[in-house]
C-alpha cells in the first residue's frame, strides 16, 4: 500500500541515537552507527522521532509500505517487558470459577469473577488463551466501587479489562483494536460511571469495534454516583 512513512538520510545521520529512543513503536534501530527504519511495519507515519533528531535526517515520505501493525507494535513491547525484567505479577493466566449468577446469601463470603490476570488494560497482553471465543467486560476503574454486585451481575463469565483514560491519560482505542483483531471476541460490555471523563472508555471501545473487519456486539451500561443502573 502507498502510505506516509519517515525516511532517514544515512549521510546527515550523526548516530545520536535520540529518534531510536523517540520511536515509541521500536521501528527505529542503530545499525553501524546510524539510525535505521528497521520495521516499516512498526512505523505509524506520525513522526515522534522528527522533533527529536538533532541533524535534520528525518522526514516524511510517501510510497509503497507495509500498514501499520499495531498488534505486532505491542506484542513487541510486550516481550521487551518481559526481557527487561518487567513486574512479574503481571503474567498472564487463568482462573477457573464457577459463575455466580446471584448474590451470596447472608453470612457467605462472595466468590469472585475474576477470570484471568492481569486485568488492567495497560497490562493485559494482546493475544492470551482466555481471549478465545470470550465475552469481555471493558469497565472503568470507579464502577467496582460504585456498584456493589459487580462480580455477579457483570464479571461472572467474561474476561474483565478495566481502565481510566483520565488517569491513565491514554486512549486505549489502539490497544483495544490489537485485543479485539487478534482474537475471537463474541461481545463487548462497556461499563462506565456517569461522569462525563468516563466517556473516553465508552470512545475508545467503540473506536476499537470499528476498526475490526467483522462486527462486535456491544453494549453500554451506566453507573450513577450512588451506585445504580441507569
């Protein structure tokens, strides 16, 4: 496909290094001492590395290149963690439980719905054995807090993924997209506060939804403040 893509001047390259270290996707490498585009794959055309290079090599070109992968961008960025000693609490695995339709009575301890681990959305890796054929609970972080019966009524069955875009200050519609292409995902539940910031998690669901070739059943539940189903 014809697309915008940098292009590095290996004769105005001072092999700094700083766009390398720019490059959020890993498509830039140091190779012999210059900065090389080694994954055009994992180039998104939106040039971090430019501002960062001191020599003036970089630029935009247009012209025959692979699409973006953003699944394999974060795979990547995924095993580099890894490789790099990253929190080991944040290996991926999976619970059996029993579902819970229906409350504890009086005097049970509840039984929690968590299916898998990690569940945060940063954490989370694209593509897990717990993704195939799932349903999915994408639910902002307050809602666990506002509602009491989220284990049963929402958890129980899915594979929970829970975020704040606010906090977090990231859109998430990107890695929801690699989650979402990757696997075999039967349905979506968004489930989010009625505040306004929580909009962004609704936003990037549904962006994520519209990237995938095949259509995903959605829906949107609303938590007030004090704890109800709008």
């Amino acid at each position: 496909m014809i697309r915008k893509i940098i292009h590095i001047d290996q004769e105005k390259c001072n092999g700094c290094g700083l766009c390398a270290n720019a490059c959020h996707e890993g498509a830039i490498e140091m190779v012999n001492g210059k900065a090389t585009l080694t994954r055009e794959h994992f180039c998104d055309g939106m040039g971090d590395c430019l501002p960062a290079c001191p020599a003036g090599a970089i630029t935009f070109e247009e012209r025959e290149a692979p699409a973006y992968d953003a699944a394999a961008v974060e795979a990547a960025k995924h095993a580099k963690q890894l490789r790099a000693g990253g929190c080991p609490g944040s290996a991926a695995m999976a619970m059996k439980r029993p579902a819970a339709a229906t409350a504890p009575a009086a005097g049970e301890e509840p039984v929690s719905q968590l299916q898998q681990w990690p569940c945060q959305i940063k954490l989370v890796p694209i593509q897990a054995p717990f993704f195939d054929g799932a349903d999915i609970l994408v639910a902002a972080d307050c809602t666990a807090f506002a509602y009491a019966n989220i284990h049963q009524r929402f958890m129980a069955g899915k594979i929970t993924l829970v975020g704040c875009p606010k906090l977090d200050a990231v859109d998430y519609s990107e890695k929801l997209s690699a989650i979402f292409q990757a696997n075999n995902i039967r349905s979506v539940t968004v489930l989010r506060m009625e505040v306004p910031c929580c909009g962004g998690i609704q936003r990037a669901v549904q962006n994520a939804i519209a990237s995938c070739p095949e259509d995903i059943p959605c829906e949107v539940v609303v938590i007030s403040r004090d704890g109800r189903i709008l």
